[in-house]
C-alpha cells in the first residue's frame, strides 16, 4: 500500500524561498521592493485614536508579515528600504507621513529591527504551527513597542507610563487579532506549498 508523502521544505527556508525564480537575486530584489511596498500601502490603512499621537495602521502587521515570509535579510531590506524612502520624503509612512521628526517614527524603527528578528525565527520553523507563530508575532510586536514607545515619550517630552498609555495600550486589542490572523495565515500557507511540493 503506498503512503501519500507530504513534502514539507526543510527548516532554513521561508515562505520567499519557495517561489521559482530564473535568477535568485532578481526574485530577492522584487521581494525586497514589494516587501517596502506592501508595507508602504499597509501605512495608509489608519485609524485614529483619540487621545494617541499614534495611529492604529496595518504596516505593524505589514512589517511582521515581511519579515517571517522573506527571512531576516530580506526582512531587513526590506524595511531598510521603506524607512530610507519615507526619510527622504516618500509619504507612505502612516497618515501620509514622511522624514523622521515625528513622535511615532521609533515604531518604524522598531519595525526594522521586528522583521530581522521574526524573520530569523521563521528561518528555523516558527512560522510552520499555529503556536509557534503566535509566539513569533508576539515577540515581534514587543520589539516594535520596546523602541516605539520610549522614542515617543522622548519625543514628546512625557513620562514613560503616559507613553505606555498613548502608544501601547489602545493597540493591543488590535494586535492580538492581526497575530491571530498570521496565526492562521501562515501554517495555512506552509501545508498547502507541502502539499504542491
């Protein structure tokens, strides 16, 4: 009786590995350019919130999201090449902002340093289970509010608890629900390349 095998990619790979490519540096070139770019249009999906300097936006989860599916190098460029390009005066940071003398800019700063981190991770597996990537996508948000939130109280000259209370608390409602969606998205992604390879 023969035993349908289900191919799963080994672990030193993510999700970008995966897609076919004539040329490996024309493919990691495209994916850093449309990690920026995903992350740029993500940006513009805002919501206020009363009393917060900062925005709710999805280029938090946007930034996550590029850097478990590219790994940490791409991840890396990736948001390298989206702050530089919002530094010199692309407005595709959150609102339409752009340079870096805002009070939220330690968030793309966070985010920078988030999907280098989440996407070492997923370079060893921990985007593959629905645990495992609640885990990274936690981890990964912690990063960006450890440098966006005291960036914010220097910035604005207020103490660290009042920071914590404008820039962390009125998101964590939202970030939980984008982890559960990565939570889904990603495995999900993992079982079906499995599947087809």
């Amino acid at each position: 009786m023969a035993s349908a095998a289900v191919s799963v990619p080994r672990t030193g790979t993510v999700l970008a590995d995966l897609l076919p490519a004539s040329s490996s540096r024309a493919r990691d070139v495209a994916l850093v350019v449309g990690g920026a770019a995903l992350t740029g249009l993500a940006a513009q999906l805002t919501v206020p919130v009363p009393g917060s300097p900062v925005p709710v936006s999805g280029q938090t989860f946007a930034a996550l999201l590029v850097g478990t599916s590219l790994g940490a190098r791409r991840g890396f460029l990736s948001l390298a090449l989206y702050a530089l390009a919002g530094i010199a005066g692309l407005p595709w940071f959150a609102d339409g902002k752009s340079g870096a003398a805002f009070p939220s800019f330690g968030y793309v700063l966070g985010m920078l340093l988030a999907a280098t981190v989440v996407g070492a991770l997923a370079r060893r597996g921990a985007d593959r289970s629905v645990l495992r990537t609640a885990g990274t996508m936690a981890l990964g948000t912690a990063i960006i509010y450890a440098v966006g939130v005291p960036y914010l109280a220097l910035a604005l000259h207020m103490p660290l608890g009042d920071a914590v209370a404008a820039g962390l608390t009125p998101f964590l409602i939202g970030d939980a629900l984008k982890a559960a969606l990565a939570m889904g998205a990603l495995p999900t992604a993992w079982k079906l390349l499995g599947r087809r390879g």
